[in-house]
C-alpha cells in the first residue's frame, strides 16, 4: 500500500518572512521611479525674467490664454487673427520699471507667464496712500498643470514685490476659471471686492 504523507504546514511568519520584503521593495521601486519622473519634470521648468528671445514663445501662450477667454466669455472677449500682443507692448512689459513679467521655460519653450504691475492709490483724500502690485495674467500650458508651475509663478512674483518695497498683491480673475480660483486661495488670497453684471439683451 501507499503511505499518506501529511502536507507541511508553512508557518505564517515564513510566509510573510518570503513575500513581503518582495512586496514592499517592488511598490517603493514603483514609488521612487515615479517620483524621479516628476523630479525630473518639475526640475526640467524654469522660472525667471522675460528676456527679448522670448517674445514668440510668449505669444504663443499669451494666445492661448485669449483664447480660452474668449470661448468661456464670448460677450466680452473675441477670438483674433494674426499676433495676441504687439512687439511695444513686449518692450514696455519689458523695459518698465513698474512691471514684471516672467515665463515658465522648458528648454526652449515658454509653457507659462505671469504679468504683473504696480500701482498706487489715487491722491484723493479718502484714500490711503499706498503701493500694491496687480497681477495681470497668470497662465500655465495644459500639459505642464498640477506640477506646481502656477504656484512657482505666483511665489516669485511675490518674492518679487517684497523686493520692491511692496506690502499687497492684489488679482482679478473671472468665476469660470476655478482652477486657477483654487490656487489663488491655496496661496492665501481672499475676495475683497465682487463684480457683478447683468446682460440686458
């Protein structure tokens, strides 16, 4: 006759001795290359000053922020051929003194921009005299969003201000761009003021 040999019973220590160092080693290696992929991402996007070879690029993106404009609120902005800004409004963003504008580089390719002025209270007795700076546009390229390009943008612009002297920061933005409302809140800002309208025809 046969002999019956019981199956060995596999302690569960060993078991977990066996497959969980394999386990876990495997999920951090998917871990760490994803993280290494949006270091290198997030490393490949510069921020600085617009400089004179930037000014193609720019309007690129500066069109495509018109655009988007142009589609979400059609009874106030408009499509257009032909260049978004002309070369004197590129050179006095760049040559004033009161202006900033800085680009979100990746190589050679402007993937994002943030305009911004200052300005100062009117000389009229209800007002107290006072300097802010007023951001004009901020706008990243689809594929470079959620990698904290806005929020670069928006913190060296503040950095900037500081470094003028300047206490306040202060943004328009219209309620269909929610994206970028909810980046402006993360950093802080908070309605002061409300615009409001009302179409007749």
């Amino acid at each position: 006759g046969s002999t019956f040999l019981p199956s060995p019973v596999v302690p569960f220590p060993y078991i977990l001795s066996r497959f969980l160092p394999t386990l876990f080693f495997n999920k951090v290696r998917r871990l760490a290359r994803a993280m290494t992929w949006l270091e290198r991402r997030s490393l490949m996007v510069i921020i600085r000053t617009a400089g004179p070879d930037d000014y193609p690029g720019l309007i690129a993106v500066i069109q495509a922020v018109d655009n988007l404009h142009a589609d979400a609120v059609p009874r106030v902005f408009r499509r257009i051929e032909g260049t978004a800004r002309s070369v004197e409004w590129f050179a006095d963003a760049l040559n004033t003194p009161d202006s900033l504008l800085l680009v979100a580089v990746d190589g050679d390719a402007v993937v994002g921009f943030l305009a911004a002025l200052v300005r100062q209270s009117p000389e009229m007795p209800m007002f107290v005299p006072r300097c802010w700076m007023v951001v004009d546009g901020v706008y990243v390229a689809d594929a470079y969003r959620g990698q904290g390009v806005g929020r670069a943008l928006m913190e060296q612009a503040q950095a900037w201000a500081l470094a003028q002297g300047l206490a306040e920061v202060e943004l328009n933005v219209w309620e269909f761009n929610q994206d970028v409302v909810g980046l402006y809140e993360a950093l802080g800002y908070t309605t002061i003021t409300r615009r409001m309208w009302k179409a007749l025809r």
